[in-house]
C-alpha cells in the first residue's frame, strides 16, 4: 500500500526486481507533470515577451519564476530530509496546481493584469522550491547506485523529448485558443503526476525517525557540509556561473527574436523546438553513449560549450543560424546537468541529500533573478546581441579563474579519483555514515 502518512517513511528497501516499476512509475509521473508546467512557462513568457517587449517586464517575469524558489528551497531540502518524500513531493504538486486553476478562473473573468500573472508565477515557484529539492533527494532511493547516471539520462532524454513537444503544443494551444486552456491543461497534467507518483513505493533512510534536531539545526549542517566538502562546494560555484552568466542571458534571446527578426509567435516556437532537440539528442548520449564518461570532465566540456554558443548567439545575423546554436547550447544542458546531479547524489551520504540539493536549488533559483536583474533592464538600452557576447566572454574568463584556483584544482582531482559508485566523500569531506549503494539494494 502507498504511505499516507507525512512521517518519514520506514518501509524496507524494495527487492531488485521492484525498483523497475518504481522507476517507470516515477519517471512517467514526473514527466506528465512537467509537460504541463513546460506549457504553461512557455505561453507565459511568450504572453510577457510579446504584450511588453521589454526588458524590464521580462527580467520581472524572471525574478518571479526563480526567486521564491530559491527562497523556498532553504527549507525545502530540510523538510526533504525530515519529511515522506513522496507525500512531500505530492503536497507541492497539488499546490502549484491550485495556483494554476485560480488563475485560470480569473483569467476567465476577465482579470488579465500583468502583476496577477506575476503573483501566480511566484506562487507556483515557491511549490517548485519545496518540490525540487524533494524529487532529486527521491531519485538515489528508488534507482541502484550503478544506475544512477543511467536512470538520470534517461530521465533527462525524457524530459527533452516533452521539452521538444511542449513549445509547439504551447504554440498552437495559445494561437488558437489564447492562454486560460493552457493553464487547465497544467492542472489536468497534475493530476495525473500525482496519482503515479502515488503508486511508488519510495523506501527512506531512518535518520530521521531517531533524531530530534531543529530545522535551524539541519541548515547549519547542510551548509557546514558543503563547505567542508570540497567537490559540492565546487560544483555549486560552477553551477552559480553558469546560471548568472549564461541561463540568465538566455531568457532574453526570445527579445531578440521579437526585436530582430519579427513577432509572430511560430518564431518564439521554433527557437524552443531547437533547444528542446538539442536537450533530447544530448539526454540520448548521456544515457548511452556518455553514460560511463568522467563526469568531470563532461562538465568542463559543456560550461566552456555554453560560453562559446553565448557568444555565437549574440553573432548571429540569420535567424536560422540562430536556431542552429540554440539547438547546440540545449545539447550542451544534458551533458552538463546529468553529471552534475550523478555526481551529487553519488558523493553525499543519502540522508543529507535533500539539504544538498536544497543549495542546489537556491543557487539555480536565485542566480537567475540576480542576472536578469541587471542583463534584464540593459536589454532595454544596450542590444541582446552585446549582452549575449560580453556574457558568454565572462563565462570563459571566470571559469577558468575557478578551475585554476587551487581549491579547483583539488574539487577537479578528488571528482576524478570518485568511482562511479562512490564508497565515501572526496579527501577532506566529512566521514560517510552510509554508504551510498546501501540505500537502493
């Protein structure tokens, strides 16, 4: 029977032969869910993009999406590790839902203000802080360690497939029949990702049930561990970077397409199709091909990847020519994110997963804003193109500033000497209080 209760779960680690079906379960859930809500960040930022045309308004949009996550997230990963994660992740699913459907009826009275938009955005980003963190700590628990990086592709690939259907699912919903059906859409997408998430079995750690810490307590250690664990703490500096410098600049190339290259929504819709088909081939090679690679060394490979095609985007004349290197930035986000999170979940200690990905998160949540906070309003004075250049320039410089610092070069050496199945932390990092394997078999 599914766990109803909000205590930290206690039931035995499913056999071998269960965790396939859990997985299924999960990934199809997670992915229904996330088509809906791809839609529906697709038809808002175009709806922001094209009714303004403004930087401001866009970099607005941004601070909403992303800030209260990132708010949220500090305690979100806490609640992670203190909560049942799967009636955590179900709890925040169903509240961003609830947020989609009252703006959906508003929307239908007539109430289409910009800053009620906006509000709905912020509320279902401070669900995505509390979800987030939550379905990352998830994932370790229901897949075998040796096929994490694996289940984690396969995961991405997925995802990229329904990034590749949803901007012109979106597309057509919004040029025929305007926003609102979008947003009944999302809810309907929630429903169902939360009645097969309510299907798996999601055995946990007993940490938990056997400690009585303060959630004030739990932050601290969260944040001491990172600090202490020198692979964590550089791979946040790194994903910091990547998000201030480049993912920020990325929310105004749809203002470039308007300004540059004309307003009809089928333009929006393609540069998304590009990204989306980039995401999904890149997904498929790091599930297969890549799936045993250094994962290291494939996220050097793709922050210097996402600097250069920065820079081809703000040198593009041709909007074509422009799809093409979007497609390669978005082939380039698997080969980053996949490794990224593998080496994550394979070098903490279970039971302090959800604290972890909660800096994740607020680092993704609030580099974003703080970049288009300053990209966001320059765009209405200086050219996306510039901004895009200058941006993907400093990705470069400062990349390589963090990987020759000697704290990089000891984050880089102890990654490499990780075993894909990790026994423990890097050198220096605290001692492991259990294995990571230990928890998937």
């Amino acid at each position: 029977m599914p766990e109803t209760s909000l205590a930290p779960e206690t039931s035995p680690v499913p056999a071998p032969s269960h965790w396939k079906r859990n997985v299924a379960l999960f990934l199809s859930g997670q992915t229904v869910s996330l088509f809906g809500s791809m839609i529906v960040q697709y038809v808002v930022m175009w709806y922001v993009t094209l009714e303004t045309k403004s930087g401001l308004a866009i970099a607005l949009y941004a601070v909403c999406a992303f800030a209260p996550q990132g708010i949220v997230s500090i305690f979100g990963g806490v609640l992670a590790d203190r909560m049942n994660r799967k009636m955590l992740t179900i709890m925040a699913d169903a509240g961003i839902a609830a947020a989609t459907l009252v703006l959906a009826l508003l929307m239908l009275n007539g109430v289409t203000d910009l800053w009620v938009i906006l509000l709905a955005v912020s509320v279902r980003s401070f669900g995505a802080g509390v979800q987030t963190p939550t379905v990352q700590a998830m994932i370790p628990q229901i897949v075998p360690a040796d096929q994490l990086m694996r289940i984690n592709g396969m995961f991405q690939t997925i995802s990229s497939a329904m990034a590749l259907l949803a901007p012109a699912a979106a597309a057509a919903i919004y040029a025929g029949f305007g926003v609102v059906p979008v947003f009944f859409l999302d809810v309907i997408t929630a429903v169902i990702g939360i009645g097969l998430l309510a299907l798996v079995t999601v055995p946990t750690l007993e940490r938990m049930t056997e400690t009585a810490t303060t959630y004030r307590q739990d932050l601290v250690e969260g944040m001491r561990y990172i600090w202490t664990h020198r692979i964590v703490r550089w791979l946040l500096l790194v994903f910091a970077i990547i998000f201030l410098l480049t993912v920020a600049p990325s929310f105004i190339t749809p203002l470039m397409v308007t300004r540059t290259f004309g307003t009809e929504k089928w333009m929006l819709a393609v540069l998304e199709i590009a990204f989306s088909v980039g995401m999904m081939l890149g997904g498929a090679l790091i599930a297969t091909w890549l799936a045993k690679r250094s994962r290291i060394g494939l996220i050097l490979i793709s922050t210097f990847s996402f600097a250069i095609f920065t820079v081809a985007l703000g040198l593009s004349t041709n909007l074509w020519v422009f799809y093409g290197f979007m497609f390669l930035f978005g082939l380039a986000v698997p080969l980053f994110s996949t490794p990224f999170m593998t080496l994550i979940q394979e070098t903490v200690e279970p039971e302090k997963h959800g604290r972890v990905f909660s800096y994740v998160g607020i680092v993704m949540a609030l580099a974003t804003p703080i970049g288009m906070v300053v990209f966001g309003p320059l765009a209405d004075v200086i050219s996306v193109q510039t901004l895009l250049i200058v941006a993907g320039v400093a990705t470069i410089a400062v990349t390589i500033v963090a990987i020759m610092m000697p704290s990089g070069q000891a984050a880089i050496a102890a990654a490499r000497a990780t075993s894909p199945v990790a026994e423990g932390p890097a050198p220096d990092g605290p001692a492991p209080e259990e294995p990571v394997a230990a928890q998937a078999h």
